[in-house]
C-alpha cells in the first residue's frame, strides 16, 4: 500500500508552509518533521468539531471523525518497514470520549506519567532524542506525543578512505574546514529544478521489502534561503531536467543537525487559531471537559554519515482545560547552506526537512 495522493499532497503543503516559517528569523539552520507534525495535529484534530476542525482541515487536509483513520492509515503505511519506527501515545489527566480512544487503535492511552513518557520517548528513538521536549506540568489535560525514528543504511555506502576536510562557506561567509564524503552518483539521480541541483541518495531495502527511505540534498543559487530551496525536493517529476552528464560526482558534509522548535510560534501563521483559543476551540469529540491546545513542540534530529542515516522526531500536542498563560511572541559540492529532506521510501512524504546554513557539526 502506498500513501494516498491527496494526504500526500497535504503533508507536502503543510512542509512547505512550516518551513517557510521557520526560515523567516534569518538564516539559521533548523531540522524538522513534517510528517510528524502532520500525525500529531491530526490525532489531535480527530476530536475537533465544528470551526475548529474546518480550520484544521484547511491545514492538515482532514479533521474530525474521517482524521483518525486517516492518520491511522498514514502511520501503519510511512512504519511498514524495520526501519522506521512510527508511535503515537496520550496521556491524560481528564475524561476522554471512548469513541475517539477507540478510533485511534495503534495509540496507547494512560494517565499523565512524566518518567513513563520520557522513557517511552527514549526507548522508541533508540537514545537519539533522550526525553519529551517540553515539561508536563500538573495543569495539563492532556499531551499527545508521535515519535519517527529512521535508521537506514544507503544502498551504495560512502567510502570512509575518500573523507577529508573540505572548506563549508555558510550563510555569514565564514568558511571552514569540515568532514567531508565523497562520491559518484547515478546520472539518474540528479536533476535541477528551478535553478537547484537535487541529489537522491538511496537507502538499502531490506529482505523482500521496499527501501525504507530516500534521501535527497537540494543546492539552490548561492544566497537562496530554505524557503525557496526546501521544497523543491519534492517537486513534481514534470518540473525536472537531468543532468547533462555522463557521470556525476559530488561532495557533501558528514553532519548531525538537532532542533527544538516551539511549534505554537508559528501555529497562527499556519492558519491554526481557533483551536489554541480556551474561548473559541471546540474539541467536543475529543473529551466532554472544555480543552484547547495550549503547546506544541518537536524536537528533530538527522545525523548524515558514511554508512546512512539516522533521523528522529519527538512531536508533543499539549491541552488544557483553563485558559492559556500569555505566550511571548518572539563536480555538486554541498559546501553552503543547502537542504536535506528524508522522504518516505514509496512517495514523496517529507518525513524530516533541514536547513543547513551553520558551519555543520557532527555528534560522535
């Protein structure tokens, strides 16, 4: 089974416009999950009525009583292989309707245990991301939480002898020397679309099953941002040219990129108002106790090396039933700010995006 076209493309949408917000501070580089974002809000849109899940429908595509088996669907399809690890889990500290536990079969369901939680997280991310990215506190109603975990092997493994340091210029101008792997590459896969050269790394299938991942790099024109780079990873077919080349080679940093993103920081932009609203959000199917989301986190990690990848992603969706405490609004050479995304191995899922501006570090 493959992802349904329509959730494909509203998984896309949503990619595009949270990194586009993302990008907008200045440069920096970030790491994020949209498919992990998108799981999370849905889960959480599953028992949104009325206004409220027509404004999360404009965001995620789906809401109310259709989003559960939606993102049941989509969660059991991106988890079909060993190597990525796809979670759901709430806890809780009010009432919820039994017919919204019951719609969403795959997620575990128990009250508020901050040391359960962490260790859940821990545990389903193999030790990339060591506890829930935000605390608990004893007024929360509830904190949905989806975990992706990937770790995958490429197909064709960077020679380990051919790394040396090589000059990364980031977005500042400042260069310096760091990690970097080299490679050939198929003619196949490369190609340029609006300006940009993307590079697509396979990873190796397992036994009688379908690659788990592919990894493309996208190089825009010198001085383009994330916004403008990012999703032409998974730009259509109709929009790329090949490379005119007999053979290709390129250079790209061995690096780990590690974000904590305050997702409620950009949720207006994104459309998302009613529903972090005490007055205004209606969450009706969800429990029959007033609730509204009062936050929401990810914390994301992609570590690129010689032999694959590893990527994680912790996505937490508070509520609370009182009103919510004011917010503060606050050859190709990949040797500049440049973009990785990891798409789910049969579509083009964004299941993590990232925005290397910095000068890449890389964690033992």
């Amino acid at each position: 089974m493959t992802t349904d076209t329509a959730l494909e493309a509203a998984v896309q949408r949503l990619g595009e416009r949270w990194t586009g917000e993302l990008a907008r501070p200045g440069g920096s580089s970030f790491v994020c999950s949209p498919a992990g974002l998108w799981l999370a809000l849905t889960a959480v849109a599953a028992g949104a009525r009325t206004e409220t899940a027509a404004e999360l429908r404009a965001l995620l595509g789906v809401a109310g009583r259709e989003a559960a088996a939606a993102m049941t669907e989509a969660a059991r399809d991106w988890g079909r292989t060993e190597a990525l690890n796809v979670a759901t889990r709430v806890w809780n500290s009010v009432p919820l309707h039994e017919e919204y536990e019951r719609s969403l079969p795959d997620v575990g369901f128990g009250p508020v245990d901050v040391a359960e939680a962490d260790a859940w997280v821990r545990e389903r991310t193999s030790g990339l991301i060591e506890r829930l990215p935000l605390s608990l506190g004893g007024d929360i109603a509830l904190a949905l939480v989806n975990v992706l975990a990937l770790e995958a092997f490429w197909e064709l493994p960077f020679d380990m002898a051919r790394t040396r340091d090589v000059p990364f210029t980031d977005a500042t101008g400042t260069s310096l020397p760091v990690a970097t792997m080299h490679a050939s590459v198929r003619p196949g896969d490369v190609w340029t679309t609006s300006g940009a050269h993307v590079v697509e790394l396979r990873c190796r299938a397992e036994p009688g099953g379908p690659a788990p991942a592919r990894v493309r790099f996208v190089l825009g024109e010198p001085g383009e941002g994330a916004a403008g780079v990012l999703p032409l990873a998974w730009a259509s077919e109709g929009s790329r040219a090949p490379l005119d080349a007999g053979a290709v080679t390129f250079s790209l940093p061995r690096f780990t990129m590690r974000t904590k993103i305050r997702i409620m920081d950009q949720l207006p932009a994104l459309g998302v108002r009613r529903a972090t609203d005490s007055g205004a959000a209606d969450f009706s199917g969800l429990s029959p106790v007033p609730l509204h989301i009062s936050e929401a986190v990810q914390e994301a990690v992609v570590k690129i090396a010689e032999k694959g990848v590893e990527a994680a992603a912790v996505t937490v969706v508070t509520t609370r039933a009182a009103a919510p405490r004011p917010r503060a609004v606050r050859h190709i050479a990949f040797d500049r700010p440049f973009g990785v995304v990891v798409l789910d191995g049969s579509s083009d899922v964004p299941l993590f995006a990232g925005w290397q501006a910095d000068v890449p570090e890389c964690e033992a």
